[in-house]
C-alpha cells in the first residue's frame, strides 16, 4: 500500500480557507475529502499540505503525524484507491511529511537532516 503514495513540493498552492483548531481536525478535514472523492469514483487522490504553523498556529509536526494516519487508515480500507499524491505547497511542509511518511511508513529508515 505505501507504494501508492509519493510527495511533490509545489509552489503557489492555493491554500484553503478553514479554520482547522487541531492536527486532528485538520486530518480529519483530509479524510472527509477523499472520501468524498473515492464516492465520486476518484481513485487517484491528491492532498495539498501547508505549513501549520502559519496558516492555522499549531505544530507541522503534529500535523504531519495526523494527517498521514488518517489517509493511510483510508488507503488501507479502500484498496480500489490506486494513488495518493501529496503536494507540500512549501520546503517546510514538504520536509515535514516526507520526514514523517518515513518514520512511520519506510521498511528502511534513511539518514535525516529534520
């Protein structure tokens, strides 16, 4: 399953226009669109990640840890998903979720400067 997802960083993302008061809401917010997205026959998903420290005042860290969960949690109960990208709309978050993805993913840990 974790062959299905890869990050991208892009720059001049949109970012959206919520008010999220918790990496947990913030990845439930994820998991509530690719749901709806996997209901619309979508089975390439895609999510844009943001820096969290700015946009909504809590840790990217945290945020990184939550939201890669829960759409992990999904990929793994909808198999009929065939790709998750996920687009970091900075260095920061893009550094943070790759981080992350490979804490708590890699079969082998690399060497990380985070």
């Amino acid at each position: 399953m974790t062959e299905k997802v890869r990050f991208e960083q892009r720059d001049n993302l949109p970012m959206p226009l919520n008010f999220l008061a918790s990496p947990e809401d913030l990845a439930a917010w994820y998991a509530g669109g690719l749901h709806r997205s996997l209901a619309q026959g979508e089975r390439a998903l895609v999510i844009s990640c943001f820096d969290t420290r700015r946009a909504y005042g809590f840790d990217l860290n945290q945020a990184a840890q939550a939201v890669l969960r829960a759409v992990t949690d999904i990929l793994y109960s909808h198999p009929e998903a065939e790709s998750l990208t996920v687009f970091c709309g900075d260095g920061e978050s893009w550094r943070a979720y790759r981080f992350w993805w490979n804490m708590l993913y890699a079969e082998h840990k690399p060497e990380h400067g985070y």
